[in-house]
C-alpha cells in the first residue's frame, strides 16, 4: 500500500535522522553546537522587526505572485546584493534568478532538472549531510563522494581527484557540487580552482554547482581577496554554472526560508522557477524586502558581525591549541573541523553529551577520517565559553581514561 519511496524512509531515514538528532530536543541543559545558526545577526533582525515602521500588508501581499520565478523586486535586492558585496561587476539582470523557499529546495529543485533516476553528483568529502536530502531523498539522483586530503581539498590538486572518482565510475555523473564557503571546513576556493573545476566541468559535460550560502559570513582573510569570497559568478557567462544562494545563514533567517538560483542556462531556471512556483510565501517576501535585506541590516553583516564572528572563531581556535587540538584553519562560516578524538568516535560523542554539549561528528558528514567534529561557535560569547569548558571536561575524561587503559596494559 505504501510507495517504495515511503518505505525505504521509514525503514532507512527517518530512523537514522531520528538517532542524530531526535533525543536531544528535550535537553534543555545541552549546548548545541551542532547547528549553523547565527545568533548574531538573527537577535539584530528580531529586534528590528519589533521596531521596524513598514507599511501594513497589503492586497497584493496576500495574493499569488505574478512574477516567473518571484517576486521581481526581491530578486533585484538580491541581484544588486551580489553584484556589490559577492561578485562586484556582475553583469546579469534579476531575471536570471530564481526564488524558492530556502536554499535546500532551490537545490532540490536544480538536482530535479539536471539528473534522471540514478545519475551521479559528485560532492568531495566532508560535506553537510543535508545535501543527502536534496540529492538522493527528495530526488533519485546519488552522491559519488570524492575523497580529498585536507591539505589539497581547495587546490588545484582537487580537480585530479575529482577526474578520478568520474573515470572510476559505472554510472553516468551528471554534476559536480561545490560549496564555496565549505561546510564543514570553513575555507573559500580560490579562483585558479574554480576556473579548474569550470574546465573539468566542461571538458566531461558536466553541471557545476556552487553552494554559496556563506557568502558574507567571513571573518579572516581568504586568499586572493580581503572580505570577500571568490564567487564562481566571476565565470560567467557558462550554460552550466549554477549558483545558490540563501538568506539562512549570513541573515540569521533560518526559519523563514528564502533561497535564490543564479543561472544563465534559460531551459535551468524556467523549470526551477515551475518547480518553485508559489512555494514561497508572500509574506516572507515582503518580510524579507522590509527587514532582513534593508541597506543597515547588509551593513551590520558586511562589519559587526565579522567582528563578532572573528572573535568567536579566536575563542576555539585558542582553546583547541591550548588543548593541542588539530584543526582545520577557516576564514569564513560559523564552525570550526577539529580532530578531538583518535578512535571510538562514537563513544567520545557520548562523552560530549554526558558533559553537556552537542557536535556533528564527521562521520555524519562522511568523512573517512575518524575522529573528527564540527564546532559551531555563533552562539554567545558567554555560552561559548561554557561550551568549551564543557569540551575540555572531554577531552580530559578521554585523555584520563586512556592513560588508565595503557598503565592496566602495562601491568
């Protein structure tokens, strides 16, 4: 009686959702690190709100949109976003963008046009599990991971890779899917990489993809340019390029689910736009134009908030090399990848939570590597600071525990 599809969520997913993230929710005491959340910039757009003088809804913010793909004024704001603050120069128009509700189901929606049932998208390794969703639960596409040392994971070393898991493969890849800043590892392609990538792209018929929900959200220096990332919209114009972006993550608005596609491939965005037809709402619309998107909220973002994000990122980085963590260095984004265990990944993310704080292990993320975990840090500093002492109450347990192991082993 049920679709495949429902059984093999219920059987497989949901069970292993439901282990990851399901008993925490009543934890009152655990700090969660686990989530990408910006308290930073969403308490600034809270209070905003409260006190923001906008008109009262009208008529036709209660009524269907009447733009192909959105609300035009919104992706103009967005459009005029990039081409001042991501990718200055940008010479395209708001019509080749594209509104979904949220970054997710913009891509949902890209992997539904680009690949049949079965096809491949290959992403490198760590990479959120979230894309797992998009990819191969809300589609029939499948994730090719491409595993890539650390040290190579932004050079042009990692297109070889890359050209490896294709060669490699019985099945038909049909894109490569980037996320530029990473999530997990916080680090920015530079342009000669994704000028690589492009080529690869090209010379094997292949999508490329570029996850750039992070876009604004640095705090140190990347290579190549101060305060801003590379976007891979400097490549334009490509047919096979497609950009994502979402408000979620540099906005602090994870709840109100606003996502854009950025693409010059015509036959792309007609069908994304018929795939997102009226999924978003009006009223995230206008909230969106009046609040989130205002000139001092970007502002707030483009300096308080760096600074903010900056100091919490010194915050870890310091502890984990008092702590004589190995980690991997980021300029951008809301978490820190560090190696905070040798072995028993599991049972050390046990330990975690009995000292009360929560972290995505990177198997999660597969990663082959054990041992690994990402730190999210845009929390208060306060809090932060209670969650690293929290951290340091494992390590230390662990650490105890070993030595107790080796001195039995000893007897």
């Amino acid at each position: 009686m049920l679709s495949r599809r429902c059984r093999v969520r219920n059987e497989v997913i949901i069970p292993r959702l439901m282990g990851q993230h399901g008993p925490n929710r009543t934890d009152s005491a655990l700090i969660d690190l686990r989530t990408a959340d910006n308290w930073f910039i969403k308490r600034f757009i809270s209070h905003s709100s409260l006190h923001n003088k906008q008109e009262a809804i009208s008529e036709n913010d209660l009524a269907y949109s009447q733009d192909v793909g959105g609300c035009y004024q919104l992706r103009a704001i967005l459009t005029s976003l990039f081409k001042a603050h991501v990718c200055p120069g940008l010479a395209i128009d708001p019509s080749p963008v594209v509104l979904g509700a949220g970054g997710s189901y913009i891509l949902d929606a890209l992997i539904e046009v680009t690949c049949d049932e079965g096809d491949l998208v290959m992403v490198a390794t760590p990479y959120w599990s979230g894309l797992d969703l998009c990819i191969s639960v809300h589609n029939s596409a499948a994730v090719l991971p491409v595993h890539i040392p650390l040290h190579h994971f932004f050079s042009l070393e990692s297109v070889s890779y890359h050209l490896k898991a294709l060669q490699d493969s019985t099945l038909l890849v049909k894109a490569v899917l980037i996320c530029n800043p990473h999530n997990p590892l916080g680090g920015c392609y530079p342009l000669e990489t994704l000028k690589a990538m492009a080529t690869f792209c090209y010379d094997h018929n292949l999508h490329l993809i570029s996850d750039e929900v992070y876009a604004l959200s640095l705090h140190r220096e990347t290579t190549g340019a101060k305060h801003t990332i590379v976007s891979a919209l400097q490549m334009l114009p490509l047919p096979f390029l497609h950009v994502v972006y979402s408000v979620s993550k540099d906005f602090g608005c994870n709840g109100i689910r606003l996502g854009a596609l950025m693409s010059l491939n015509q036959a792309v965005c007609m069908s994304v736009a018929l795939s997102t037809h009226s999924q978003l709402s009006s009223v995230t619309t206008r909230f969106a134009i009046d609040v989130v998107l205002q000139p001092r909220t970007i502002h707030l973002v483009l300096s308080g908030n760096r600074v903010y994000l900056e100091r919490n990122y010194s915050t870890v980085a310091q502890f984990l090399k008092r702590k004589h963590v190995e980690f991997y260095s980021a300029c951008a984004g809301f978490f820190l990848f560090a190696k905070l265990c040798s072995e028993d990944e599991k049972g050390f993310d046990t330990r975690l939570r009995q000292c009360g704080v929560a972290l995505a292990t990177g198997t999660e993320y597969h990663f082959t590597e054990i041992g690994w975990f990402r730190i999210c840090f845009a929390i208060p500093p306060w809090k932060l600071s209670q969650a690293c002492g929290k951290i340091e109450s494992a390590l230390d347990s662990n650490e105890q525990e070993g030595t107790e192991v080796v001195n039995k082993d000893r007897l």
